[in-house]
C-alpha cells in the first residue's frame, strides 16, 4: 500500500465517487485536502476507507437497462454543503405496490454513521405483502444494500412428502423457503435430482407461493447424507467447478427457484476451505452475468454453515469471499451434543454455555469478529431434540452421565413428537436459563429440546445482535405450527412493546404539561384576584 502514491489512491475513490459511490464524497472532500502532504493518520484513514468499499460493493446507483434505455432507478444521495460538523447524508426507501410508488421514506443519517444506520434501518412489512423496499429490489444488474426485514426462512424437505405435503405448509410465516437437498453426480458433478423429486422441485415454488406470494424460494444442494468425496473433488478442479455452477443455475431457472444454497457439511480440511472461497466467487460471478445476458433477477446465493468458522482444527471458513459473494449465511447453532456420540445429557443447541465454548452465542460472536458482517448471518431454531438413557434416575439434570439413545434408535425426535410423548406420560417441562434450554425427564429417558420460550428468547437475541434472521430446520418437525408462530409474534411483539414505551413517555410528558399550565393559570387567577380586591387596581405582575 506504501508503494501506491497518495494522490493515485484519491484520485481512484474520487472516480469510484462520481460513477457510482456518491456516499464516499464526505470521506474523500476530507482525505483529498492532504495530498500535497499527507501523514501516516491521513494513510490509515485511507485504508479504512478502501476496506470500507470492498465490504460494500454491491452499494451504489442501480440502473434499468430495459428496451436499451439507461435509466437510474435507485440512487445513493449525499449532502455534505454546510456546517462541516453537521453534515448529512441522506437517502430514501421507495414502497411500491405493482411497480408504482405509493410511499417515499426520507432517511437522514449522520454522515460517519452512513453504512452502519443504513443497514441497521429496519422497516416492518410483514403486515403488507405487496410492498417492498425499493433499494433492496433487485432491479436491473445491481442493486443498492440496505437492511432488509429479518429473514424468517424454513427449509423444507420433500423427500418425506407423504406425511407432510408441501401444499401444507404455511408459508405466511416466513420470508424465504428452502427446499432441500439436490444431489451432486459424482461423476459429471452436475446437479442430479433424483426422478421423485423432480415432481416436487418443480411444483414446490407455485405451490408456496399460493398463501403467501411475496415468499422467496431457494433450492438447497448436498446436505449431510451428500457424499465429502464428491463435493471436496468437485471444487478442488475448475472444470468441475463450472460443470457444477452451470448446472445449478439452470436447474435453478427449470424450476422456478430463486436462489441457490450450499450445504457442504463436510468440508474439514484448510483446502476444502479455500477451494470453497473460489467457488463461491466464480459461482457468483456465473450468477451475474446469467442476469445481465436474460435480464433476469439474480438468482440469491447461501451457504449452511457450521455454529463456528473454526469447526475442525486449523480448517477454517472462507469468511472474505463468504463476506463478498453470499447473500447470507445459516449458521448451524445445533447438534452440539447427540446420545449416539455423548456419554451425558446435553443442551443440543444452547444459546449459552457458562463452562464451554460450544454455544451459539460465542459462535455467532466468533464469525462477526473474525469478519462476517451481523446483517449476513442467520440464525438457526431446530424444531427437534434429543433423548438419552439416564444411568441414575435420581441424576437427571444437564450434563447427568447417560448410556446412549432413548426412545427412538438414534435418539432424535421432533418437536411434535416430543410434545406428544410429554402429554401422553404427563411429563414436567424444565425451563434452564442458563443454556437456554428446555428439558424433561420420564423414567430413564431425558430429552432436550426448545420449547415456545426458548424460541421467543433465540429470536430475540438474533434481534438484540443486529442479525439479519433465523432460520427453522425444519418444517415437518413443528407442532401445528406452534414454534413458526411464537418465532413470528416475537418479532411483532417487540416493535409493539416499542410503541407503547413511547406512547406512554408522550402521554406522561403531555400530562404533566398540562398540570403545570393547570397550576399556574390557577396561581395566576388567585394571584389577580388578591390584588384586585386589596388595591381595587390591576398590577402587571
């Protein structure tokens, strides 16, 4: 970076400014008045901002290419004329209905907090499918980032269609569906769905999107049972890289999805790691330029991760080329303890843990510090548990000694069952805050799962860190939709609560105003009424 002349590195910011990054101009009418002589301050307030642009590349103007007309369409506005220490930025989010404009909100934003507000700037259009927020529509072959309504995703899985058909499935609770998994050949490293789901791939996006039409769909590749050869293989080659690529996009298209996520578990070497980081670039890339030669939306591009990007050894996430290339990322915070591989009871996705480091909360917190951006990260909620055999009935709390599976052969169950199980022996549920966790033991059998509060807490605490969402793993495992509901109810309890706190300062505060005005017209009127009747005369008081 030394090497690179100051002025050369202005003078770039400035054209990146005046092309498409007119939110750069206050830091570079600043940094631009050092050139003849600039120091080592103004160098790292330089390289702030060059890091600043390389995590916010898909900021900018958006333009409209259609029928070979340039039209800008959404826009970055900055107004920095004035009080050098007042000034603003500001920009606005359009709601349309049909493609027409029916509200406009202005938004002014101090200008060093411009990118942390904008994304932090959270509008509630749950209530209203037909609205959407302008600058995250994605029009033309870019588009602005803003922060987006939380993402309530469900990933779905036809492959045990005939107990839970798709056309069940209330999909008015959520923002995005996932259908999972697509197999990979492991020969010509295409995309395989096998010939039963081809019929519930391609019917999956128009049957969804029947109670909820503004619901987003993706289509999930590998999965847990997904072969590592195959995959680790796959991106250790370009070729195979691009015979995957291509094919995932055009199946994506052949059946109506708009997005694509990865779920390669298995990676647990540095080079799967590192081949993964230049998969997801040139994936994104064949992504852009599908768009731009269709003129088609993007397709959305994720990936299902481990709860740490540390999970095996020195094998660690891509986070740079996951930080520039994916839309989101869903963090796996469960399956931290199992019967078929723990000696003891465990809490198998707790938010917490006092004693370890196996949580979510020091997972989630791991990925923002190492450099996955909150706003990218999407919390799990596992409407399932586990049952283990207690050794000592009188032993039965987390972390009691146990000696495998109970229940069910592998120990897992979901959440329905686990409720149905509960009633019919008439068990107690145990509530532990300290793990965020519930519990209950029947006989010999303990079980660990999330219970209604336990989500409600889960969903506020992706809240409370600024995280774009949560997701659910996954539909079929819920109890008539009693988890899906409480996660939805949580996030509008919250902003009503937010109301009424307000409400209640503006009724207080008017109140008070009032017995003040109160008193004092009243000392004024005795205080007239004194002198008027000891003097006979008006005194100005």
């Amino acid at each position: 970076m030394e090497s690179i002349p100051y002025s050369n590195a202005v003078g770039s910011v400035m054209y990146a400014m005046i092309s498409s990054r007119p939110d750069l101009a206050q830091a570079i009418s600043i940094l631009s008045r050092y050139m003849a002589n600039p120091g080592k301050g103004h160098w790292n307030a330089m390289k702030w901002l060059l890091r600043y642009i390389s995590s916010t590349t898909s900021v900018g103007l958006v333009y409209d290419c259609a029928n070979s007309v340039v039209d800008l369409v959404g826009y970055v506005d900055s107004d920095y004329a004035g009080d050098r220490d007042k000034r603003r930025s500001t920009s606005s989010y359009f709601f349309t209905i049909a493609g027409c404009c029916i509200f406009i909100l202005n938004i002014r934003l101090l200008c060093f907090e411009f990118a942390r507000e904008l994304r932090e700037k959270k509008i509630d259009l749950a209530s209203v499918d037909g609205i959407r927020c302008f600058n995250c529509d994605e029009t033309g072959h870019r588009k602005t980032d803003c922060k987006k309504p939380d993402k309530k995703t469900l990933f779905v899985d036809p492959g045990n269609g005939t107990d839970f058909p798709v056309s069940n499935i209330n999909s008015a609770l959520f923002t995005h569906l996932i259908c999972a998994f697509a197999p990979v050949n492991n020969t010509t490293y295409q995309l395989s769905p096998l010939a039963s789901d081809d019929k519930q791939f391609s019917d999956f996006t128009n049957t969804v999107k029947q109670k909820n039409p503004s619901v987003t769909t993706l289509l999930s590749i590998g999965g847990g049972n997904e072969r590592y050869s195959t995959f680790s293989s796959m991106v250790s080659n370009s070729s195979y890289r691009k015979s995957f690529v291509d094919s995932s996009i055009k199946l994506a298209r052949l059946y109506g999805f708009q997005g694509l996520d990865l779920s390669w578990v298995s990676a647990n070497t540095s080079m799967d790691m590192s081949n993964m980081g230049v998969l997801f670039q040139e994936w994104k890339g064949a992504i852009d330029l599908e768009s731009r030669n269709t003129s088609q939306t993007p397709l959305i591009l994720t990936a299902a991760v481990h709860y740490s990007p540390n999970p095996i050894g020195p094998a660690s996430y891509p986070i740079g080329s996951m930080q520039r290339y994916l839309n989101w990322v869903h963090v796996m915070a469960y399956d931290f303890y199992a019967p078929t591989w723990s000696n003891f009871t465990g809490a198998q996705a707790a938010l917490y843990d006092p004693s370890s480091n196996t949580n979510a909360d020091y997972g989630i917190g791991t990925w923002i510090n190492e450099g996955l951006s909150a706003d990218k990260i999407v919390l799990s909620l596992p409407f399932y548990g586990y049952a283990w055999t207690l050794v000592n009935l009188a032993d039965n709390s987390i972390g009691a000694p146990a000696t495998g599976p109970a229940i069910t052969p592998g120990g897992d169950m979901s959440f329905k069952d686990i409720k149905d199980y509960i009633s019919r022996h008439g068990a107690t549920v145990m509530y532990n805050a300290t793990y965020e966790v519930n519990y209950c033991s029947i006989g010999t059998s303990w079980i660990s799962f999330d219970d209604v509060e336990v989500v409600k807490i889960k969903v506020s605490y992706a809240k409370k860190r600024n995280l774009l969402g949560y997701f659910v793993w996954q539909v079929s495992h819920d109890d008539n939709w009693v988890l899906s509901q409480a996660a939805a109810d949580q996030e509008d309890n919250k902003n009503g609560q937010n109301t009424r706190r307000v409400l209640v300062i503006i009724l207080t505060t008017t109140a008070a105003v009032i017995l003040l005005l109160g008193i004092l017209i009243y000392y004024c009127c005795i205080r007239f009424k004194m002198l008027k009747s000891s003097k006979g005369n008006l005194f100005l008081l």
